[in-house]
C-alpha cells in the first residue's frame, strides 16, 4: 500500500452560522487518483480551496509528507490547481500556455522548451502547439490545462470539475485519458466532482461527502457493495431501500413482511438495501414481492424496470440485461439472493 502523502487532520471551516466542512480527516496516498464526491454545497470545494490555500481553517492541520502546508502561501505550495474554466490565456498559443508558468519560475529557455514538448507529447497535442485556444475543441483545451498543470511536476494535482463543460461523449473519453495521464506522469490527482460515475470510472478511492461531513472513505467498489450508511447507498448508483426491523433472517417491514438479508443477529431499526441489478424475475412460488410494472427504460445494453408495490411508498428499480420482458401493467414476481441484500442500521 502506498504511503500518505497528504494528511489532512480535523479541519473544520465556518462561514457565519454555516458549516463547511466538520472536523475532517482524510488521508491520501501518493501516486492516487482521490476523488472528492458529493451534492453542491456538501463541502468538497470548500476543502479543495483549502489545499490549495485560498481558504484557511477554523481548525485542523493539512500536511504534505513531513510539512505544514497551512504554513505556506498559495504560491509556494508544492501544488497545482486546475480550474473548472480551464482559464487559458487566449492571446497565446498552446506552446505559450503550457511554458507560462515556467517562465514565471525563471528557468531557462532550453530547459523550458524540453519540459513543453514532452508534456506536449504526453496528452497528444503535439501538432496543436501553435494554435491558440480558439481554434481548439473542448476536449482539446481540457488537455491544454491539463498539460500547464503538470508541467510544473507539483507534487498533488487538484481539479475542480474538470470534466463538467464537455459534453458526455467527450467526458467518457477524457475520464479515461486523465486516468491513463496520472499513471503517466506519477502525479497525485485530486478532483472534485457530483458526478458518481465520473468518480466511480477515474479514482482510486472516493470520499463521499455530505454537509460538511466525510461519510466514507473507500474504493469504487468498496463504496458501491459495502456502503457504511444509507446516504452513501443512495448516492453512489441505484438502490432499493426497505425500512424496518431487523432480524437474525433480514428484515421485517411493516405491510411486506420479512425481507431476506444476511444481517446477523443484530436488532432494532435497520435499512435493507438491494441494487436494482441484484433483483430477479421470478416465478409465483418464489416472490418476495410482487408489483405491478409502471414503465420500462431501454438504455443499450441494459433495461431498467420500474414497479410498484403495494405498501411501498417508492417506484422498485429492477435492472435487466438487454431489452424488458415485461410491458406496463403487467403484475411480475421478484426476489433476490440474501447475501447480496446490504443491511444498515444508520
């Protein structure tokens, strides 16, 4: 496992009456793809800023290997922040932008010009080198950026919603070229992001994040089939969420009944929840439930069914491979294996 190379320790940051982030504590590790995820407002920004030193906490300390970065001005952190907007100089070429800010640091032209055109050559703009920012497409001034940033061979590498301006086909390719880059390079990237899947198909691990509180640390996958509570459980992918009490045998809910769940021997209020992929349709003999089909969605190489059930308040999600068997109206039988139901007790 590789060694911490950011630990951030009990930060908390307070905006009047408001809470930003809530005594927060999390390590990252060097050469990581760390995603920072959750809603607007959950405070992930609010941390990225404070890395980045633009914000400074009401408490809590922020280290990079052996050093304070608290301690430090914006300008002499070992740290790069890639902007949303990308901010290019449009008046420049490719070539200008990417050398500006070694420029800045002084060193010298021939030094200059190596360091550009290996990063150049990195994300595959080397014959873009002269154009300026215009005559670009999204995708391309994205790498652009991307290219300024590392130059400069920082140590961390924060990127706040990097990918949010492309459009999606152009998103999917560049999440899998910043992945391909940060292996490259051996930089620690940081980003933020409220896009799941964005988070889910680029980093190594994720903190989910919400109002201020880190609500788990994990891998994707991790994250996806062990969530810790149910706000992560809704947030990362689809879930079906049944509240009731539990049981050595699942859970009991009030108007269905005893809802198999490997949740131990564990009682009182408990949340079985069951991915829309682990549902099956079944014949009557077999049901756990039994609804009624209000809509199907075909979305290429899979359909998702939506059901009602009877004293259930929320639609059940069923994913299918391929396109439904099933039409609107029609009465469909489910259940699911008990090991793959998650219970939560919070």
């Amino acid at each position: 496992m590789n060694k911490p190379l950011l630990s951030i320790t009990g930060v908390s940051k307070f905006f009047g009456d408001v809470t930003a982030l809530d005594d927060v504590s999390v390590d990252i590790r060097e050469n990581e793809f760390f995603a920072l995820l959750g809603p607007s407002g959950c405070g992930k920004t609010t941390l990225l800023r404070v890395l980045a030193g633009f914000e400074s906490p009401d408490a809590g300390s922020v280290t990079l290997g052996t050093q304070s970065l608290l301690a430090l001005p914006p300008n002499k952190r070992p740290i790069n922040l890639m902007f949303q907007s990308y901010a290019l100089f449009p008046h420049m070429s490719v070539e200008k932008n990417v050398a500006y800010g070694l420029q800045r640091e002084g060193l010298g032209k021939d030094e200059i010009r190596d360091r550009v055109t290996e990063v150049l050559a990195t994300v595959g703009l080397t014959d873009k080198a002269s154009r300026r920012p215009a005559q670009l497409s999204g995708g391309q001034r994205q790498r652009v950026a991307l290219a300024r940033a590392i130059v400069k061979r920082p140590q961390l590498l924060l990127l706040d919603e990097p990918l949010s301006a492309l459009d999606r086909k152009v998103r999917a390719e560049m999440q899998l070229e910043l992945k391909r880059l940060q292996h490259e390079v051996g930089i620690t990237f940081v980003v933020v992001t409220h896009d799941q899947d964005e988070a889910m198909s680029m980093a190594d691990r994720i903190a989910v994040m919400s109002e201020g509180v880190v609500q788990q640390v994990a891998s994707p996958v991790d994250l996806y089939s062990r969530p810790e509570n149910l706000f992560v459980a809704d947030f990362i992918g689809s879930s079906n969420a049944f509240r009731g009490t539990a049981s050595e045998a699942g859970v009991q809910v009030e108007g269905l009944g005893l809802l198999p769940g490997t949740v131990g021997a564990s009682a009182g209020e408990a949340t079985l929840v069951i991915r829309p992929e682990d549902i099956r349709l079944v014949d009557q003999d077999q049901a756990v439930l039994t609804g009624n089909v209000v809509d199907t969605q075909f979305t290429g190489g899979s359909s998702t069914i939506a059901l009602s059930i009877p004293n259930h308040a929320a639609p059940v999600l069923v994913t299918c491979q391929g396109s439904a068997s099933v039409t609107r109206g029609e009465t469909v039988h489910l259940a699911w294996d008990e090991s793959r139901a998650i219970k939560l007790t919070k």
